[in-house]
C-alpha cells in the first residue's frame, strides 16, 4: 500500500539549518601582506619543486609541515600549511593532509614540504615514519606522493625521492610499517 510523506517544511518538530560546505581559495600573502609569487608553477623534479617551495618556510622560526597539491602534469593547484609545531617537531595529521588534497579539484598528486628550523636537513626517524604513513595514505586515496621535502638553510633541501627513501610499490610499504596483524608495528605506523 502506497504511503504518503509528510514534507519537512509542514513537520512542527524544531527547525535545524543546514550547512553548506564551501571550499574557496585565496592568494598566499608573506608577513608583509604581499602577495606570494613563484618562479615557476610546473614541479616536474625535486630540485624544481624545493627551489619553489623551500622559499615558503625559509624564515619560519618553528617547524612547519605543508603540501603542495599538484595536476596530473605536476602544475601547482593549490598551497596548504598543515601544522606549526615547536622549534624541534610538529604534529602530522594525515586528514589534515590528505583532505585540503582531496577537496582541491584536478590534484592528482602532492608534495609534502616540512622545515628544520636548526637548518640541518637530514631526516629523523621520525620524518621516514611519517613519510611511510603519506605514502600509504596516498596509495589508499589514489593520489601519487611525488616527494617529501625537508627545507633548511641557505636553500639547502633533501628530497626523499632523490634519496630513494620513498617506496616503489605497496606491499614495500605495508611490509614497512608491520601491517601483519600478529606483529609489532614499529613507531610512527598506525
């Protein structure tokens, strides 16, 4: 037998307003109010991406971590600062993360940029962790991680990709981060 439905708008019950999620962006401005330029927008290689990028978090006095959403031919869609920590860490969230990347339309891939504040720029265990968890996250999203930078001083930079430290495939990274249900993961894979 056939029902009706009452409409909402002729329900007495309490009213509740619904939102609407809007996602806009805004052009990236320095201490200064200016507007933020870079040389170039196509991050094809980790030497282009840092000399674009590093620049970002050069006079940070903590640690900051960033992505950079990228097209399917590495162009520059958007810029996110994710977290700002201490002068020796930051916390990553991969929703942070992830969800400004998911929500940016046309970003196929990112780069993940963070800043050492003492300006040394080789990677503690801890960046290797993390940097295993995006990659994981990524590959589960459908998104290409195409480097993980780490900025320091004087334009120096290290690039995971160039250092060989990002996985080539899944079974290397869900073997790295202990995904067998009987054993211990090791710290930083959840």
């Amino acid at each position: 037998m056939p029902r009706s439905i009452t409409p909402f708008s002729t329900v007495t019950a309490s009213r509740h307003r619904v939102r609407e999620f809007v996602c806009a962006y805004r052009p990236l401005r320095d201490a200064e109010g200016h507007v933020v330029s870079l040389p170039t927008l196509v991050l094809n290689n980790p030497e282009t991406a840092a000399r674009a990028l590093t620049p970002l978090l050069a006079q940070e006095p903590v640690e900051v971590f960033a992505i950079a959403c990228l097209s399917v031919r590495k162009r520059l869609l958007a810029w996110h600062l994710c977290s700002r920590g201490s002068r020796t860490g930051t916390q990553v969230s991969m929703p942070d993360v992830f969800v400004p990347a998911v929500l940016t339309p046309g970003t196929t891939g990112l780069i993940v940029l963070h800043n050492h504040p003492s300006g040394e720029v080789t990677p503690s265990p801890d960046d290797v962790a993390v940097t295993r968890r995006l990659q994981l996250s990524a590959l589960i999203l459908g998104l290409d991680l195409h480097d993980h930078l780490i900025a320091g001083e004087a334009g120096q930079y290290f690039s995971f990709r160039e250092a060989g430290l990002l996985g080539t495939g899944l079974e290397e990274i869900v073997a790295a981060c202990g995904a067998h249900p009987t054993k211990a993961r090791p710290p930083g894979c959840a």
